[in-house]
C-alpha cells in the first residue's frame, strides 16, 4: 500500500488530559507541505488562556503508511 499525499489545510481538535483544570477542546488548523513523506508546515489556534490572540507553530515530521509524527515548535 502506498502513502497518500498530506499537504493542504486540516482541521482538528485536541483536548488536555482529565484533570488538568483545561475543560475546553482546542481548535486548530494545519496547513502541511508534504515532500515525499517529509512534513513541514504550520498549525494556527486559538490560545485558550488569554482574551482573543491566536498561535502559529511550526511543525516538523514524517509520514508513512499507516502514521503521521510531528514536532510542533
């Protein structure tokens, strides 16, 4: 089986572990560029512990087949 092509904008949420004190899912947005399974890009979001800014990371990883792994910074 061949891996699929990532790049292009995703949307997703992720929410903190039960009993962090965080009760609200987080929104974000992943616009990836994926050069023969090398991931590179950006992911934007609301930052949920102030009045209205928003975030922008980088990201660095890889995909295979059947996995995606990335380090957001």
């Amino acid at each position: 089986m061949s891996a699929t092509e990532l790049s292009g904008r995703w949307r997703g949420i992720y929410n903190y572990p039960e009993g962090s004190g965080v009760a609200s899912a987080v929104a974000f947005t992943a616009d990836l560029i994926d050069s023969a399974g090398r991931l590179s890009g950006t992911i934007t979001e609301d930052d949920i512990f102030s009045d209205g800014r928003t975030l922008v990371a980088g990201i660095d990883g890889q995909r295979g087949d059947a996995s995606v792994e990335f380090t957001k910074f």
